[in-house]
C-alpha cells in the first residue's frame, strides 16, 4: 500500500485503501502508484487546516520566522532539484531538462516571496487627528484549498504555497491527479523544513472526487485554482454558498501580433516557440498569431517550415524538443479541434494530426499545426486548444490588429513585435490582457504579477499582490486621547 496523503503532520494511506496508477504520457507505462484520498480524508485535511489556523500554531509566528521558513524550503528544494525534475518529467512527459527549467522556477519562486514576507510591515495611516494612531495590518487570510493543473504541475503549486507559507495560512493542496509527484516531494520538504503539523496538508485524487469539499466546505476560507474555464465557472458557483475568496488563474487564447516593420526573424523564430513549446500546452501559448498583410506569406511559409522540423520526443530523449500531450483524453479532445478547425473552413498546412513514428506509437504524440484563412469568428480562433495548433489570422491596420487581439472572452497574454516604438506602446496599452510582450513572448518572473484581464481569472499571483491573495486587511484605529462622541444629545 502506498501512503502518499498528508494530514495533519502524518503520511498516510487513503483511509478506503484507495490507490491511483500515475501513467507516463510518453508510453503509458505506470511511473508512480499514489494514494486516491476518499472523503473520510478530505474532511480530515480541512479540520487539520483548520484546526491548527485557529490555534495559532503559525499565525503566531512573525513574518520574518516565515520569511525563513519559506527561505529554507527554497534551499531543500534546490537540494533536491534533479530528483524532483526526474519525477516532474515522468508524471507530464517533458523533456528533463524543461523539468529542471520549471524546478528552478519554483526556487526562485520560494526565495521571492521569503523575501516580500520579511518586508511585510503593514503601514500607518495620517488620519488627520494629532491623538489617533492608525493602522493597516495584513494578518493571515485562513484556510486555503490550493488546486493545481497538470501542465507546470510543480510551479503552479509553488505560485500558490509559497505566498501561503509567507502570509501564515493552513491550507490543503491538491494536484491534478495526472501529475501528482512533484506535490508529494514539496511536501516532504515543507514538512522537513519545519512547519508546524496541520498547516500544510496534501490531498490526492481526482477533482471530481475529492474537489466538492475543497471548494464548499464553510471550513475554508479561500480557494485558489488554477486550470480550465469550465473548472472556474464550477467553482465559482460552489464557492458562492459561503462567499469564500477566490483566485482563479484560468485559460487563455493569446495573441500574437507581428507588424510588418518587425524583426522578421526574431518574431518567427518565437512564433515557433509560442505556440508549440511543450507542444502548446502553456495557459499562455502564443496559438492565436495575427500577421500584417504584406509579410503573411514569408511569416507563415517560415513558420510551416520550422514546424515541420521540432523533434518529438520523450523525456529520456536528449534530442527532443517538444513532448507528448498529457493523456489519451487530451490528445482525443485536440483531435477533435482539427476536425472543427477543418469543418469551419480553416486552412489545414501542416500537422492535425498524431504523430505515425514507430517510437511514438505508444505515447500521445500530436504533430505541430499550422492554420491558415483563419476569421475571430470561428471556434478554433477562440477556444483554448491547449495543443500544438496555431491558428493565422490577418490584419491591414494597427486598429484591426488591436481589434483582433481583443475579440476574445480571455485576457491572460499576448505578444507584438514592431520596430516603431510608439506603435508598440500604444498597441500594449490597447490590449486587455494581463501580460502584455513587445517584441517577445513568453517570460515572467516571481517579481511580476501573473494573471488575467476578463475570463481568464480573478486575482494575481506572483509579484507583491499574490502574496496578497492570502492576506486579510485590518484597520486598526487607536483614539489616544477617548473623549465623548457629542453626536446625539444628552438628554
Ligand atoms: P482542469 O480544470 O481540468 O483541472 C485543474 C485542477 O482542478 C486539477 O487538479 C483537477 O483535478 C481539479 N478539478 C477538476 N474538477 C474539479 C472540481 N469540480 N472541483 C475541484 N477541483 C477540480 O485543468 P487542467 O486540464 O489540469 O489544466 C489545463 C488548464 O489550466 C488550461 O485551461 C490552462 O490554460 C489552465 N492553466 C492556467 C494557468 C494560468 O496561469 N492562468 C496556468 C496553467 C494552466
């Protein structure tokens, strides 16, 4: 039996025997067998959680004693670095060395928000009266449900446990049951860096399973998810009952704008990796690409090019530069969105379809997909594929190219790449995204805040706000000098 749930300071089994094979997306072959908690020990995980926040078992600890705490971590996890790389790799099927990029991430992640916490004094107001002290203190929000995706399992989970650690919440985390590996090993070293039982507790299994309880039980006092839409919109509702907080880091159809004054072959060359870095499944994949006119030609015949050149590969594959699509539900879903792309009229030039390599025949492999003839009114423009799958679309103006890039129900990122830099300011400033690249894509820091403009989600993490997220606000208003109110008359 496999004892991989964390409650309230103890490894332990599923409390029904439950158990879970984790199966590599690149041959199916099982990489781990986790503990599927039951509800028995879903309600045990929050009674921890919450037992210890109102004890005050960690609450009572000063900002700077977390701040070290959190500081530690980032240490053990530097620590242990490759092994957790080798076991994010296994469960998602990404390259190594990509799970060592992301694990590096994470470090950098803890040591973010050890240092924001350290900084965390609240501050005084001037409330205009000489004998009144005034306050704003940022105190622990609660319990927090912390609800993972697949895709960048570990760093996902970091954005949200490090900012809970640094503010003194107890909370519950749960992983996407495809990928829980990486989970398991920061909790081991959250346990081992020394924080107090009940603050920290893992769940695993399946959202349809064990989530109920996460996002309604009036125990918790904030869920923070990140995954799809349709997940968010679920929890939303469940989460209404008892007016929880919530942060929601959802989806995303980014643009990616290229005018023709561009750098043409640097705006190529991350067009390719946009949209077909961990063969696209990246909230914030550049899939949308949205080409002037007079250079469509060159961009798309360039790009068709290079797609059809990535390697696939798995993660033992020094070679490879891109891997298998998570599950065989997944690559089915992405399929599915070739055939509607095709149907809708879109140009199929390369790709929409799995990979036919012998090696390949046992993982989820999904070719590069190029779209061309694309329009903002098809689906395949506005629905998230989170596949290999760019869809083309063209502009003759700088309003159509803004217009574009704004006619759809996300706002997570987008990108443009010019040459005239009042251009580039005024199309950032136009676009209604929460991340916006002039003339590259993709990168982000801890430093930054990360999130969504619109249905791509509530709230930021990263940055001073995410550590924000978990922090309640309080005024505190101190009269140095009491004296009656006068207010009503004194009968
Ligand atoms: P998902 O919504 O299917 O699952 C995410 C998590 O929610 C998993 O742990 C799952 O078990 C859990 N879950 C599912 N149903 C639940 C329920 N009813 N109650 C509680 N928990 C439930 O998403 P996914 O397929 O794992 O991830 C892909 C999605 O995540 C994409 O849409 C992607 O854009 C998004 N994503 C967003 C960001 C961001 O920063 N905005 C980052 C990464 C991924």
């Amino acid at each position: 039996m496999v004892a991989t749930l964390y409650i309230n300071g103890l490894w332990r089994e599923a409390s029904d025997g439950g158990s879970h094979d984790v199966q590599s997306p690149h041959d199916q072959s099982v990489v781990a067998t986790v503990s599927q908690a039951s509800q028995t020990d879903v309600l045990d995980a929050i009674a921890a959680a919450r037992a210890s926040f109102d004890s005050g078992v960690f609450t009572s600890w000063s900002f700077k004693e977390r701040s070290e705490l959190v500081a530690k971590i980032a240490d053990l996890l530097e620590r242990d670095a490759d092994v957790i790389a080798r076991k994010e790799s296994d469960d998602t099927g990404k390259r190594f060395i990509e799970a060592q990029y992301d694990v590096a991430d994470v470090v950098a992640t803890f040591r973010h928000f050890a240092s924001l916490g350290a900084k965390e004094h609240g501050r005084s107001v001037d409330v205009g009266i000489a004998h009144v002290s005034s306050r704003i203190v940022h105190e622990p929000l609660g319990v927090a449900s912390l609800i993972g995706p697949w895709n960048y399992p570990l760093l996902q989970i970091a954005w949200k446990v490090a900012p809970a650690l640094a503010a003194g919440c107890s909370f519950i985390i749960k992983p996407s049951e495809l990928t829980p590996q990486s989970a398991i090993a920061l909790t081991k070293i959250i346990e081992e860096a020394g924080t107090p039982k009940g603050v920290a507790n893992l769940i695993l299994g399946p959202g349809s399973v064990v989530g109920s309880s996460l996002i309604s039980d009036p125990r918790v006092d904030l869920v923070s998810f990140t995954g799809g839409l349709t997940t968010g919109q679920t929890i939303m509702k469940a989460a209404a009952t008892t007016i929880k907080k919530l942060a929601l880091e959802l989806g995303g159809k980014n643009p990616h704008i290229i005018f023709a004054d561009a750098d043409l072959d640097a705006a190529i060359d991350n067009a390719v990796t946009a949209a077909f870095l961990h063969s696209g499944q990246v909230c914030s994949a550049g899939t949308r690409l949205i080409v002037e006119r007079s250079v469509h030609d060159r961009v798309v015949t360039e790009i068709v090019h290079r797609a059809g050149k990535i390697k696939l590969g798995g993660p033992n594959d020094e070679s490879a530069e891109t891997g298998p699509l998570i599950s065989k539900s997944h690559l089915a879903n992405v399929s599915t969105y070739v055939e509607k792309a095709i149907a809708e009229g879109a140009t199929l030039l390369i790709g929409g379809e799995r990979s036919d390599k012998a090696e390949h025949a046992k993982g989820w492999y999904f070719l590069p997909t190029v779209f061309d003839n694309c329009t903002s009114d098809m689906s395949c423009v506005q629905d998230e594929s989170f596949g290999p799958i760019m869809t083309v679309e063209i502009f003759d103006t700088e309003a159509q190219a803004i217009a574009i890039g704004n006619d759809t129900v996300f706002g997570l990122s987008g990108g443009l790449w010019s040459g005239d830099s009042q251009k580039c300011a005024r199309v950032a400033s136009a676009l209604r995204h929460g991340t916006i690249w002039v003339n590259d894509f993709g990168p982000y820091r801890p430093a930054a805040e990360w999130g969504g403009y619109k249905q791509s989600g509530i709230g930021r993490e990263l940055g001073e706000h995410g550590l924000g997220e978990y922090l309640e606000i309080k005024h505190i208003w101190t009269n140095n000098a009491p004296s009656r109110s006068g207010w009503f008359k004194d009968l």
